[in-house]
C-alpha cells in the first residue's frame, strides 16, 4: 500500500513539473517581443547566462568570466563572446581592470528579468495551484508518518504512545 501511493504521488509530481517545464518553454518562445527577449530567449547558455548576470547584480557583484564559465559548464570563449555582444547592446555592465573582467546586469536586463519574474510567478500559480507543496507534503507523510500494515492492526510503539497519552490525561 505505501509503494503504491508512493508512486501515485511520484507521478503526480512528475506531471505537475513537466506541465509547469513545457509552460515556461512554450512562453520563452512567445516572448520573442524585444531585442533583449529574442537574444537571451534564443539559446539555454544565454538565457542562463542572462539569470547570472541578474544574480551578480542582486548581490552587487562582478562576476568573472571564469567564474560565470565554471558556474554555466561554458568555455570562457562562449562566455566571451556573450559579454562582448551583451556589452556592445548595453544589457551588461562591465569592469575591467589590467587582470580581471567583471560583469553584471544592467539595469535594462535587470528590468527584462524582474518583468520575465512577475510573468513567471503568474504562470507557476496557474499551472501548480498549489499543487506541489501538497503533494511533497503528501510525499513526505508516505516516507515518514503512515504506518502501513498488510492486516491493518495498530503497531506495539503506537500502543506505548497511547498508554503514555492515557497516563498524561487520566
């Protein structure tokens, strides 16, 4: 009975993030307005890219372009280039001093991501509706809390409880 419902919880969470993934996919596609929407939609290094740049400028941080190589598991070449077109656009701001390159978002990215951010929460509450905190709950109560027995008697430490609960109240 508890692999059973286990699995039927698995499967509902399975269902509810691959609806949510192929939303989020299906509106970066329509999201093809702007200039700065149609560049940073385009591929999945550059719209991550464009998240790390938002970060760096949420914790007021330049990033390196190794860094942001190492974090997005990019060559510094394709990062590179990214920062080079980012720069010449003006979505990113850039610090160079003789030995480091730091980036950050500017304030038109940092707008295009608070915009992208408010149109994704309205999306995560039409598609989840609440439904993964419940079912992670649900998930969590089959793993730990329910005590599934084959002939539906009560565990001996459950009988232990109980008398300790009698004792406390009578």
């Amino acid at each position: 009975m508890k692999n059973k419902l286990k699995q039927l919880i698995e499967n509902e969470m399975v269902k509810v993030l691959s609806d949510l993934e192929i939303k989020v996919y299906q509106a970066r596609q329509d999201r093809m307005e702007t200039k700065v929407q149609r560049y940073f939609n385009s591929t999945p290094l550059r719209n991550v890219f464009a998240r790390i740049c938002v970060y760096a400028r949420c914790v007021k941080e330049f990033y390196t372009i190794s860094k942001i190589a190492y974090n997005l598991r990019a060559t510094r070449q394709s990062i590179s280039q990214m920062v080079d077109e980012c720069e010449e656009e003006g979505w990113i701001n850039v610090d160079r001093s003789p030995n480091r390159v730091g980036i950050q978002a500017s304030q038109t990215l940092y707008d295009g991501m608070l915009d992208y951010t408010n149109q994704r929460k309205k999306l995560a509450n039409d598609v989840i509706k609440w439904k993964w905190n419940d079912l992670a709950r649900m998930s969590e109560l089959v793993e730990s809390d329910f005590t599934f027995l084959d002939d539906d008697s009560v565990k001996s430490d459950d009988i232990d409880d109980q008398k300790k609960n009698d004792r406390l109240v009578g």
